[in-house]
C-alpha cells in the first residue's frame, strides 16, 4: 500500500506545471481558472459543476466527484484521471463552467486551454477520450442536441497524436452539419506535453456570413468555419452569438473511440492535466 501511495505522489508532483493564464497583446483576458490549490482538493465550486450520472456516446465510465478521478495537482493544474476498479469497472470525471459568456459582435473573442495528456503509450490508451469543448448554455434551459450548438477545441482518441476540432449543430442526422459526424478539422500533436488549444471568434465581417470560428494548436491555425459553412443565421448564431461555457472530461469508450480493451491502462498515465482554461476580448 505504502509503495503505491508513493508512487501515486511521485507522479503527481513529476506532472504538474504551474501556469498562468497568459497575457497576450491586443487581448484583454476576462475570465480564468488556473487550478490553484492544495493537492488533492477539488475544482473552485464557484467557477465549475462536477457532473455525475451522465451516461452518453455509449461510454463506459461514470463520472464521479471522487479526488481520485478528479483533483488538484498541487501545482496550479487540474487532473482528470481514469481508473478502472478490480471488477473492471470504469470511472472518470467531467467538470461544467458555471461561467457563460456569449462572443460579442464587431470584435474577437477567444478561448484557450493549456493542457497535457498522460504518459502511457498509445498502446495503452485504446478507448480512452479526453476533451476540451463548449457547449450551448441553451441546453441548460430545455433546448436539445445539437441545436444548442458545440464547440469541440480538442478532442483525441485512442492516444493517437492527432488533435480533432469539431463543430456540431442543428438537427440529428445530418443538418447542416452533417451529425452525428459534424463538421472538423485535425491536426498533429508532436507529443503529450503541453500545447495550448484556441478557438477565436471574429465577428467582425458586415454579414454573418463572413464570421469565423477559427482552431489554433500552439498558436497555429490547423482549422476554420464561417457563417457560409453552415448556411444559416439561426444555426450560426448557436455556435457564434449565444452564450457558451466549458468543458472539460476525459471519457471511456465509447462510439468514437469504441471500448477500452484488455492493454488499456488507467491512472495518471491515461489523464489529462489542464493547466489553465481562460476567455479573452480583442482590445
């Protein structure tokens, strides 16, 4: 026991960056969660909901409020851990901003994450999701899937280094955009360190139509949407005029990444650590 209590603690403190939501010029940071706290406490309750009871996707997790799937590393990050009990059975966590913020017109909003993936290698990693998204605050007051409109920053599978940005919207099946797939791009992540994801608003075209949601790894556009793609005022103005907030889990399993299998390893090694999650206006 004592063997694997230290193992837990140095991989916890060989993980965890402190990191500040970062300034960045012509930007002015709004709001921010940078994860201070003890080691082992829980999120801000101010700041998030920790959701339990959600079963989607055909995933095999439940999502708990345990400190052993979702903590405070210590050293101003958030770790969501996946664990598997001796019975095989799967739990994770997924935290919601209580936050909403709705991306003004005539200027640029951005969203960004720091974030760093666990260890273990791809091999180990089948069935294991972990995601950085937005959801519609709509689907909070009774409107359903997909028309609330998402946001998908980040989502990986399977260990793979690719980073997937995603929107969905409108109706299930196909609407404008193309559910249950949705509308994505991809990109290549050089390892599982840490890298910043962004997302940036720009509604400052003359017609909805020439607003963009653009996706950016480290800096770097890998992924762009406009008004035009999807070809409709109301269904953009779900992913680009109505209030959003956070999310942030790591899944099992599930339609995409299909079901973890007999090499799948759990803990700090299959985790995702955030080490900021923060929302800018253009100056």
């Amino acid at each position: 026991m004592l063997a694997r209590v230290l193992a837990s603690a140095l991989a916890l403190a060989a993980t965890t960056r402190a990191e500040a939501a970062p300034g960045y010029g012509g930007w002015n940071l709004i709001w921010a969660d940078t994860f201070d706290g003890a080691a082992g406490a829980s999120v801000n309750g101010a700041n998030w909901n920790i959701i339990t009871g959600l079963q989607v996707n055909d995933e095999v997790q439940t999502y708990t409020t345990s400190n052993q799937n979702l903590q405070l590393s210590g050293g101003a990050t958030v770790q969501i851990v996946p664990r598997k009990d001796s019975s095989g059975a799967w739990t994770s966590a997924r935290i919601e901003s209580k936050y909403t913020f709705t991306p003004p017109a005539g200027t640029q909003t951005m969203a960004e994450a720091l974030i760093r993936f666990g260890d273990n290698a791809v091999a180990n990693k089948q069935g294991i999701w972990p995601a950085f998204w937005l959801l519609g605050n709509s689907i909070r007051n009774g409107v359903a899937w997909p028309a609330c409109g998402e946001i998908d920053v980040l989502e990986t599978v399977n260990g793979i280094l690719t980073g997937h940005g995603t929107i969905h919207c409108d109706v299930y099946p196909g609407g404008a955009c193309n559910e249950p797939t949705g509308i994505g791009g991809a990109v290549g992540i050089a390892d599982q360190s840490w890298h910043a994801w962004r997302v940036v608003w720009d509604r400052r075209a003359s017609t909805w139509t020439g607003e963009t949601i653009t996706w950016f790894l480290d800096g770097a556009q890998f992924f762009q949407v406009s008004g035009a793609t999807v070809n409709s005022q109301s269904v953009w103005n779900s992913l680009a005029a109505d209030p959003v907030y956070f999310i942030l889990n790591v899944a099992v399993g599930g339609d995409w990444p299909g079901p973890p299998n007999s090499a799948t390893l759990d803990g700090y090694g299959s985790m995702m650590e955030v080490g900021y999650v923060a929302q800018y206006l253009a100056s």
